[in-house]
C-alpha cells in the first residue's frame, strides 16, 4: 500500500484532536499562502492603478458616444486617438469595468468607500453606449430629422472646462 505524499497533505491516521488541529491548521496556512502569491502577481503584473484605468476606460466609451452623437447630427468629427468602436465596446459590456472597479476596491480605499457609486457609474455609461450603438443603426434607417440633429448636436458637444 502506498503512503500518502506528505508534503501535499498532511497525514491523519487517527480522529485525535492534535491531528485535526493540524490538518486544519495546514489547509489553512496553505490557502492563505496561495491567495497572498496570487494576489502580489496581480499586483506586481497589473499595468497600472486600476482606479485610473477605470477612469481611461469609462473617459474612451464617453468619448466614443459623443463621436458617435455628433456624427448621427452630421456634424464633422475631428479625427482623434484611436479608440475602441462602439460595436466593439457594445458587445463587451461591462466586463472590463467591473474587473478593474473590483481590483480598485482591493488596492484604495476611497474605491471602497464609493463602491456602489462608481459600479452604478459604471452601469450607466455602458447603457449609453448600448443606446448609442441603437440609435445608430435606428438612424441608418430613417435618417433624423433637423429638430433631432439639433439635440443630437447639443447632447454630444464636448465639455467645456
């Protein structure tokens, strides 16, 4: 019969309470272990602060539904940075955001504090982009009238400041 590797799992051949102790202590110390290794490669390998990612990755899907606004209005677009396209960031969802507003909350505290705001932030930035992305193909269909370009134009102008 083959004994168990010990270095994996300790080995309990008897239920004494020394044994359990140590089993639980051992699964214990090794789980805690593995999530602080995990947790320092993400850290050591993440790109940046995940909270000014988050505020890049929500400034790109604004922008690109404000390009996309103004164009439905006819108005002309300046070409800028490349950015994502609102097919792209439609079909994404809210993925990335969520990932990096839950790797913000484990690194700031001030993301913490403002979890259910900044999620909520994210919640509504994305249904603009999904609204966005129908008015477009709503708009290939029937081309706006003057009145709706006219509100298109004042929905979509940059912000000034």
């Amino acid at each position: 019969m083959m004994q168990p590797d010990i270095m994996s799992v300790p080995h309990v051949s008897s239920p004494s309470p020394e044994a359990l102790t140590e089993f639980v202590l051992w699964m214990w110390v090794s789980m805690i272990l593995g999530l602080g290794v995990n947790l320092g490669v993400q850290l050591l390998l993440a790109p940046g602060d995940p909270l000014t990612l988050l505020q890049r990755e929500l400034d790109a899907r604004l922008r690109v539904v404000a390009e996309t606004v103004r164009r439905l209005a006819g108005a002309a677009v300046p070409a800028s940075a490349p950015a994502p396209s609102l097919d792209s960031l439609a079909t994404s969802g809210m993925s990335r955001p969520l990932a990096l507003l839950k790797t913000a909350t484990l690194t700031r505290a001030w993301a913490r504090q403002r979890h259910d705001q900044l999620a909520a932030m994210i919640t509504l930035v994305d249904r603009l982009v999904t609204d966005a992305a129908a008015l477009r193909t709503l708009a290939a269909s029937s081309p706006p009238d003057a009145g709706t370009r006219a509100s298109l134009l004042r929905a979509g102008r940059p912000a000034s400041g």
